[in-house]
C-alpha cells in the first residue's frame, strides 16, 4: 500500500545564503588554524624561551606572555580547544537531548508531563550555572569535564525543543496514513519525524555551538576549565588581568579570536534558517 500523494509532505528546494556562506569562511578559517596545530605551531606552546610581555615583533606576532610563552602559538591551540569543546557538547547534548525529546513525545500524558516539566526546571537554571555545578560534582577540571557538564547542561534544551516538534509531526495525517501501511514506530521516527525536525534541529544545535564555546571560555576564566598547559581562550584572558595596562595585546588577541568564532557560528545558524524557511 503505498502512501497518498498529499501525505507526502513537500520538499523545500535550498537557496544561496550570503550569512551562511559568511559564517562558513570564519568558521572554516579556525577550524583551519585548529587542524594546524595538530602538526605545527610557531613555537613549543611550553617554550619560555622568548622575553616577558615583549611586544608584537616579526618574531612573536603577538608578543610574547608573562612567563615567555610565544602568545600567538596559545591562541592557535585555543581555537583547536575551543572547537573541540563545542562539538563534544553539542554531540553529548543532541543524543541525550533528542533521545529524551522522543520519548517524551511518544510517552503516555501522565509521563509526558512529568518529564517537560522536569526539563521546564532544568531550562530555568543557566547553562552555565549548570555546568559548574557538574563540573564541581567531578573535584577535578580537565577539559572532558567541561565538555560532559556543558553538554548535559545543554540537553535539556535540545530535548524540550525535539518533544515540541516530534509532537507536532506526530499530529499530521501521513503519520496516520504511514502506521496504516504497516511502518513502526521506529519506522516512522526514522522516515518521517527526524528529516521534518532536522532543519530546526539544526539552526538550534549551531546556536548551542557558539553557546558552548562562551560557556568553556567562562569556565576556565573562573578556573573551572581546561586545566594548564592547554591554552584556553578564557584562562588566557584571566591570566592577561594582570597586565591589561602593560601588554594589552593578551586581553586583545584572545578576545578577537573567541568572538570572530562565535559571530561566525551564529552567522550559519541564521543562514541554516534562511536556507531552511520556505518562505
């Protein structure tokens, strides 16, 4: 039996988005810079070989910091830092999150409940609140921790938005129509609830990328982070406190680096909008 032509719901031709194509160049350039550090960096990130707080040269483009350390090698490693930590959080966040959404979607009333008003409360708290608190339940700060608390923060989130629009999708008749020709449950998950969620799902998760990375960038300024050696943006700029007045280039540099990221990730989300709104 197959499925009537009006149950079949259209598809939605993509369109060119300026924002998008924006934000995929300064996303790609640190993700690029990330990838480099993976096989060179101007210098041993542990070398303390260069001069204290010396200033932006041809020798250390931006200067050096307080114990050295050549400061353009450390902003190379955060922005492999901060990458990897959003990507894990939103990773971790989108399989506990979507999989909670589902099921509460397809629970019973009583259960439904329950379990949005749980996520109502968790909603209420800050992400970063959140993440501390997780972080604080571990005693140690390494940058899996990090990864693991702003992801679970983060859940909550993806699996409120997923109940919503699984529960929308669930009401169409080709829903019906598809379960009266025999599909599954995990059939018509797979087949039509994920491709009709997956476009909103996906401006959100991008959303949660840049989100992440603030929240990583706080953490580790509150020491709550990654951990030294690795070069976070946020330890970087809490160590750069000291020296704002004297070598401003350490409170600059790593400032530029974490808010070009988050422009530019923000940036594809709105262009995954554009390119997903049919009008």
């Amino acid at each position: 039996m197959t499925l009537p032509e009006q149950a079949i719901p259209a598809r939605r031709g993509l369109r060119f988005s300026p924002t998008l194509t924006a934000g995929l160049i300064l996303v790609g350039l640190h993700i690029a810079i990330a990838l480099l550090t993976l096989f060179w960096t101007p210098y041993d990130p542990a070398s303390t070989a260069g001069g204290r707080l010396e200033p932006p040269s041809w020798s250390h483009w931006a200067g050096t910091d307080r114990l050295g350390r050549d400061f353009f090698t450390q902003i190379m490693i955060g922005s492999r830092i901060a990458l990897v930590v959003g990507a894990g959080a939103v990773a971790i966040g989108a399989a506990i999150g979507v999989t909670i959404g589902l099921l509460a979607a397809f629970a019973t009333r009583f259960l439904d409940d329950a379990l949005a008003a749980t996520l109502d409360i968790l909603i209420a708290f800050p992400t970063l609140l959140l993440a501390m608190l997780v972080v604080a339940a571990s005693d140690s700060a390494s940058l899996w921790t990090a990864i693991l608390a702003l992801g679970i923060a983060m859940s909550a989130i993806v699996a409120r938005l997923t109940r919503i629009l699984a529960k929308r999708v669930l009401r169409n008749d080709y829903i019906a129509a598809s379960r009266t020709a025999g599909t599954s449950w995990p059939g018509v998950v797979a087949m039509h609830v994920l491709p009709n969620i997956w476009p909103t799902l996906a401006v959100s998760f991008a959303l949660q990328f840049g989100l992440a990375i603030i929240a990583e960038a706080s953490l580790s300024y509150l020491g709550l982070g990654t951990p030294p050696p690795n070069a976070s943006w946020g330890r970087l700029l809490q160590e750069a406190q000291g020296t704002v007045y004297t070598a401003p280039i350490g409170a600059i540099a790593p400032g530029i680096a974490l808010v070009t990221l988050v422009i530019g990730i923000n940036l594809i989300a709105d262009g995954l909008r554009d390119v997903a709104d049919p009008v």
